[in-house]
C-alpha cells in the first residue's frame, strides 16, 4: 500500500534506472539519477530545516532541476511550494508572508531570486545538491523521515488567486496525490509508453497529472518550451521529434495551434490522448482537432485546485456541433459531485445549481487562512448526521439529456441585463460557434449595463451580431464589441479575462 509519492519514483528507478523521467529542450534525467538526487537533496535539506512538515519554497525556472527540487523537498519530510518565477515581487511577498517557510530554493537564474534576500530569511537555500559523504548515514536519516510522514501530510501547497486578490494556497496532502494518479493512469491508460507533452506552469494544479502518472507509470515528461506556444508550428515539430503521445493542455493552446493551421502542416503520428481543462473549450477547436487526428482519444476535463486537480471527465464519444458546448461528464472513481439549486435541493431536470465535490481528491484546506476553508470546504448541505467537508466551487453546472454535467457558469458571473438572469458562459459559447471567430471573451459592465465581448477573428462585427440570431435571443446579445488582433495570455497560458476587463469594461 503506498502512502508516499516518493515510493513512487522509487519503484521507477527499480524498473527502469536508465530511462529518461523527465527532460527539457536541452537537459534530461534518468530515473536512477534522479532518485540519487532527491535522496542527496532530501538529506542536505533535512540539516538546514531540522524539521518536517514545513513549507519550501521553489523559485526557479520551469525546469527539470524544478521537478528534482519538488522531490527533494518531499525527501526531506516537508512540502514543496511553486511559485511562478515571473511573479510580482508584491505578490510574492504576499505568499511569502502567509507561508513563513523554513527554505527557500533558487538557481540564480530569475530576476525574482536576486529579491529574495530582501525578505531577510535565514535559511536561503541554493541549489542544495550537497553529496552525503556517508551513504548510509544518508539513508538510515532518510528512513527515519519517511517513518515520521503520513499520506494525510501535504506534498505541495498551490496558490490561486482569490476572489479580494488575496492568493490562497491550497493544501494537498499524499492521498489525495495519490488517489488521483492512480485513477487518472487506469482511467486514461497511462503507463510507462506514455510521453507527457507538458503545456502547463508547474505552480498550476494541471501540471499535477502530467507530473505524478509520469513518476507513477515510469513515463516520461517532456517540458515543451514556452516560446514555442507562439510558433505552432516549431510546436507540432518539436512533438514529433521527441514522440509525444499524450498532452494535456489548456484549451488556449489548443485553440493556438488550431488558429495558426499548424496541423494542415506538421504530424504528430505519436499522438493519440489530447486531454483538456482549465477554460471553456470551443467545440469548433476540438472538432478541427478530431478531423486532422481523428483516432486519438480526447477527453474534458474538470475541477479546481482544491480538489487536487480534477473529478469530472468527458471523454468525447460523440460527434458534437460547432455550437454545442462539451460536457464536463461524469464524476471521477471514489469522488462524488453533486449540485444543489436554490432551495437547497439537489437540482432536478432543467435546474441549474452550484457544484460541491467530495472523496479522496479534496484537499485540506488553505494554508494560514482558517476564514477562507470555512467558507469553502463545509459541512455536506446533504449530512447533518455527522462531520463531513466537502468543497464548495462557486461552478454552476446543470445535466443534459445524457445525464451528464454542463458547465453554465460562474456563481459570480450570472448576471441580470434587461430583466434576464444571463450566463456570460452562454454567451462567449454562442460567439465561439459563429463562423470567423477565432477566441473570445464575454464581460458584464455593471455600471452601464452592457455585455462586451472582446474576440479575435476575422469576422466583422456587423456579420458577428447577424449570426449570433442563430443562438441566443437579442437580449443576450453582446451591446459592445472589440475586435482585436490576438488575445493576451496570463502565465498559466490561460486568456488573460482580468487584463480585458482593465482595459475594456467602462469604455
């Protein structure tokens, strides 16, 4: 019975000792080098700290060293921390302060790491790749941490923006990282032939599934590197070289290549699952996808950070119109969801209602903010026998005929124009099927009373209103529109909905 992600890159090494665990555009680690490195930077941490259980931050590049550093920490009996290398020093300091961590790890290599003294912390690790001169000294102080950590201690905290700008971080402990890997591997048939094309930052809760079934089946992670997102092409390319077969991206970057018609010119004959989540996903996009690679599987994905990373799934089985949205599917094994309308019943057929999660992917709660789990991981509304939390999301789902889950929403993006309760999610799926658009993103200027929609696209907006008739009643039509040229991205290579509302909303 495994209770710590470590035996999981133990048993790797055991098997495969020289094949490739994770790798970059110019680096890459077998898994026997790479538990020789966690085991070295598990010991050497374990002196500095002195302790388990505590915070570590790791600021570094997205990076192979960045995965070694994770399991290191983990080694060590603490839990790692990712914290996006670009960040805002302000912000860092915000996560820095609600943490208080007993390291901090960094290569020198970020403009953020030449702030961190500033933070006046003692204990400021660097590149901790100190050799253990007595292996066995290093292996019995190793056991004896391993002794002391139990599969309901964390392995990593992540933070995500919250609703007053204030990040929280969630808390994810062993079982819950496990539970998930295990699912996730039988569910998608990952195994050791798997090559991960990972898309997503690593202080993103996506990158979870591409990190822990890789450790977990012996596979490899390949890091495609970020500048190739704006060159599809060189994309697709390097892919190929390096035979990806399965890639989980956000649906902005499948939307990226799909845009470019990169897949009318570059195969990728390796791959065959194309997983999605984090955003909406056009149906147009994943419709262009499935006719230039046909056989692969593809499969939406869904759930918050809290959750470890996701508990619904849909795995596409249908044809699906340009026009209609991808289901978000059923529930995942050992986790339940249910949503409740209104009245505080469970919805009905044609009922929308707020989703709550619960099973062996919550999480624990945010760190240093006993206000903000009490909001959100409650008493099951359902059980009033005995203690029981579940996650409150804030997504507002319905069923469709199939007995699947729709997403509708945002609980705080329903909004009321003219006399309507509209959902903006509505909207932005009713422009995406129009012919000519590329992206878009729906927003509600309170203070005027109108929807902006910003797109991308060739459509003029003339033809865009005419062809919105098609979907949606004038009332939910868009009363402001913005053609740009290209959508920004935030870090997570997600659109970036917080810099259009700045710019747009009010004018």
């Amino acid at each position: 019975m495994i209770r710590n992600v470590l035996e999981y890159i133990e048993a790797a090494a055991a098997r495969f000792p020289n094949k490739t665990a994770f790798a970059s555009e110019d680096n890459a680690i077998t898994y026997g080098e790479c538990l020789t490195k966690v085991n070295r930077m598990g010991y050497a941490l374990s002196g500095i700290i002195g302790d388990v259980r505590k915070p570590v931050v790791v600021l570094m590049e997205k990076s192979v060293e960045c995965l070694v550093s994770f399991f290191g920490v983990i080694a060590s009996g603490n839990f790692y921390v990712c914290v996006d290398s670009n960040m805002a020093v302000e912000r860092l300091l915000t996560i820095i302060d609600n943490l208080q961590p007993a390291a901090i790890i960094v290569n020198g290599e970020t403009e953020l790491a030449t702030n961190v003294p500033i933070y006046q912390y003692d204990s400021l690790v660097t590149k901790p790749d100190d050799i253990a001169e007595d292996d066995i000294v290093m292996s019995s102080v190793l056991d004896g941490i391993r002794h002391k950590v139990t599969d309901t201690d964390p392995v990593y905290v992540l933070y995500t923006s919250g609703s007053t700008g204030v990040p929280k971080g969630s808390v994810i402990p062993h079982r819950s990282v496990i539970e998930y890997a295990e699912w996730i591997s039988e569910e998608f048939g990952i195994n050791e032939e798997t090559v991960f094309g990972n898309q997503t930052p690593f202080y993103f809760s996506m990158s979870v599934l591409d990190i822990f079934t890789t450790i977990r089946n012996g596979a490899t992670l390949e890091i495609i590197p970020k500048k190739y997102f704006s060159f599809p092409v060189k994309l697709l390319q390097f892919m190929a070289e390096r035979q990806v077969n399965t890639i989980y991206w956000v649906p902005s970057a499948l939307s990226i290549v799909s845009n470019w018609k990169a897949l009318d010119y570059v195969q990728v004959p390796t791959l065959n699952k194309i997983l999605f989540a984090g955003e909406t996903m056009p149906t147009k996009i994943l419709n262009d996808w499935i006719k230039h690679i046909p056989d692969a599987m593809y499969a939406n994905l869904f759930g918050p950070t809290e959750i470890t990373d996701i508990a619904l799934f849909y795995k596409v089985n249908r044809t699906l119109r340009d026009d209609e949205p991808v289901p978000i599917g059923y529930v995942a094994f050992n986790m339940d969801a249910f949503a409740i309308n209104e009245d505080g019943k469970l919805i009905g057929d044609g009922e929308i209602g707020e989703l709550y999660f619960r099973g062996s992917f919550l999480g624990c709660g945010y760190y240093n903010a006993p206000d903000k789990t009490a909001e959100f991981f409650v008493q099951n509304p359902l059980n009033n026998h005995y203690p029981e939390p579940v996650y409150k999301t804030g997504d507002l789902v319905r069923f469709n005929e199939y007995g699947e889950y729709m997403f509708v929403g945002r609980a705080d993006s329903q909004i009321k124009h003219m006399g309507y309760r509209i959902e903006l999610g509505e909207v932005e799926a009713a422009v995406s099927a129009c012919q000519d658009i590329n992206l878009n993103v729906c927003m509600y200027d309170a203070s005027s009373d109108n929807i902006v929609c910003v797109y991308q696209g060739k459509a003029t907006e003339e033809q865009l209103i005419n062809e919105l008739d098609r979907y949606i009643p004038q009332y939910m039509k868009p009363t402001k529109i913005h053609k740009i040229v290209a959508m920004p991205y935030n870090a997570n290579g997600k659109i970036d909905r917080r810099k259009l509302r700045d710019e747009y909303i009010g004018k």
